[in-house]
C-alpha cells in the first residue's frame, strides 16, 4: 500500500485551491520548504507526478492530480467528521457490545442479561464469548471484546476491573440432606461425604484449597465441567457441591431440588468484576451493559 499522510494531502489541496506552492504554504502555516517537501513525498508515495508549472507561473495539476484532488477532498472532509462521530457513538446507547464470560457465571447472567438489554436498549446489538477467565481477560487487552464477566480471584494483568456483585462460597445440598437445615456448615462437616466439583481450572484447584486450608481432604467422587450436571448430581442426592453465589442467583435454585448453606470458615474474598481495557474511556453503552449486570446480580 502506498505510504502517504492526511497532512501531505492537505498540502496538496491546498496547492490546488491557491495554484501556487508558495501561497498554499502560507494558508497552511508551514515553510514553503515543508510544503514543497511534503508534495514530493507524496509524489514518491503514488509514483505520479501530480503538478506542473503553467506559463502563469502557477502551478496546476495532471490527470492524475485531478483524480488525487477529488478523491483527498472526500478523504479530508470524512477525517474531520471522525471526532464527532467517535464522540456521538461513545454517548449513544446503540451498536454492539462485545462481550466476554466466564463457563462459571455465564448460564446464571448471559440469559437474563441479553433479555434486558433487549427489553431496555433494542438498538444495542450483544454479542457473546464464553471461555475461560484468562482467555477471556487476554482478549479484552488485546481489543477483541468489550468487557470480560469473571471472578475476582482469576484476575490477570492488564485489565481494569469493574466491580457487579460479591461473591461468596457456599454448600449445595439436597433438599433433605441432613445438614440442609442448618445456618452455615464448616468444611469438616462435609469431611465423609462425597463431592462432585466444577471442573474448569483454576475452580476446582480453588475449591481443594479452601477445605485444605480447613484441615480437611474432600472426598471428590465426580468433576464435570457443566453447572446442570452437577447441580443434578447434587439434587439426586449423590454428592454435595461448592459454588460461588450472589445476591441475584436466589431463583435459580427455587424448586430444583437443592438449597444452598453458607460457608461458616474463612474463605478468600472474591466478587464478580467486569474486565474492561485498561486506562480507556468506555462507550455508553458499554457501561450500560455492566450497569445492567450489576442489577441483575444484585435482584
């Protein structure tokens, strides 16, 4: 592709609407060396040569300036419109959203937060990633997503975080398990039962670290890397799990079978955050999708 700047083209028409080099230098502000400069580059660029000089001692432009003429002028008009573009776009709640969330939370948000950008906002168009919360994370650094749903405690570098919801550890147990009924539930209380645990590195590792911690080895029967799995697994009565939980996720346990018990041992704090890029002012709607998150998991 041809190298050549906006400022050479500027130069060049104004070569064109004051016929002189001279003249076009002044209305620029610049040396008529620069100016004369900046023309021969752009020459060298389009291998054409785009001016000579009339028996007036103007200089006017070839075929191929003409065309270059016509074709700058759209260029430069297009440019001058692009702050205001840029800015009408960072404050319109409309255009895509490109988003990213982790296995982990994306059934107990993505559903509900598609539905309501739908109903608030019908002009923003989201799109979706799951993966995991590295993957994700590295993709917001490198421009390719918007903001990244993750935990707290899988954070990485070079990333900004935006706080949606604290997020704590509890026990999932069948509805008639014996210990269902208590308050909170200590690690050791588990210690003879079997565990089925999500399986998407690094939750499982976490989970294993938490109960260490506690004095006590879990006795892990099943791992899956599917959340109905395993809430079916606990709500047959087969083995208890561990799953981080939000204020919002109360519906999604009513009538499947299982209730949730707090973690009474101490526990790392962890929280949902959107991963967004670092140091970079966000388009409104972009907030407006995080903003919305942050509802839903605070419902």
């Amino acid at each position: 592709m041809s190298d050549f700047t906006l400022r050479q083209l500027e130069y060049f028409v104004a070569v064109l609407d004051t016929g002189s080099v001279t003249e076009a230098a002044q209305a620029c502000r610049i040396s008529q060396a620069a100016a004369s400069m900046a023309i021969a580059q752009l020459e060298r660029s389009l291998g054409v040569d785009l001016l000579v000089r009339a028996r007036s001692k103007k200089v006017v432009p070839t075929a191929a300036g003409v065309e270059l003429g016509a074709r700058a002028r759209r260029i430069l008009s297009e440019a001058a419109d692009i702050p205001d573009a840029i800015r009408t776009g960072f404050e319109e709640l409309r255009g895509r959203v490109r988003l990213g969330c982790m296995i982990a939370i994306g059934p107990r948000l993505v559903p509900r937060l598609l539905a309501e950008v739908g109903e608030r906002w019908p002009e923003i168009s989201v799109e979706f990633r799951e993966g995991a919360a590295e993957e994700l994370q590295r993709a917001v650094a490198d421009g390719e997503l918007d903001a990244a749903f993750v935990y707290s405690l899988q954070a990485i570098g070079g990333v900004d975080l935006v706080a949606v919801a604290e997020s704590r550890p509890q026990i999932m147990l069948h509805e008639s398990h014996p210990l269902a009924g208590r308050e909170s539930l200590a690690f050791a209380d588990l210690a003879g039962e079997d565990a089925v645990l999500f399986d998407v590195p690094p939750s499982a590792e976490r989970v294993l670290a938490m109960f260490r911690s506690a004095g006590v080895e879990p006795r892990v029967r099943w791992r899956s890397v599917v959340a109905e799995n395993i809430r079916g697994i606990v709500a047959r009565g087969l083995a208890y799990s561990v799953v981080n939980v939000w204020e919002g996720m109360g519906e999604l346990f009513a009538s499947s079978g299982v209730v949730l018990v707090p973690v009474s041992d101490p526990t790392p704090h962890n929280a949902v955050v959107a991963a967004v890029p670092p140091g970079l002012s966000r388009p409104r709607r972009v907030d407006a999708v995080i903003a919305a998150a942050r509802g839903i998991a605070s419902a």
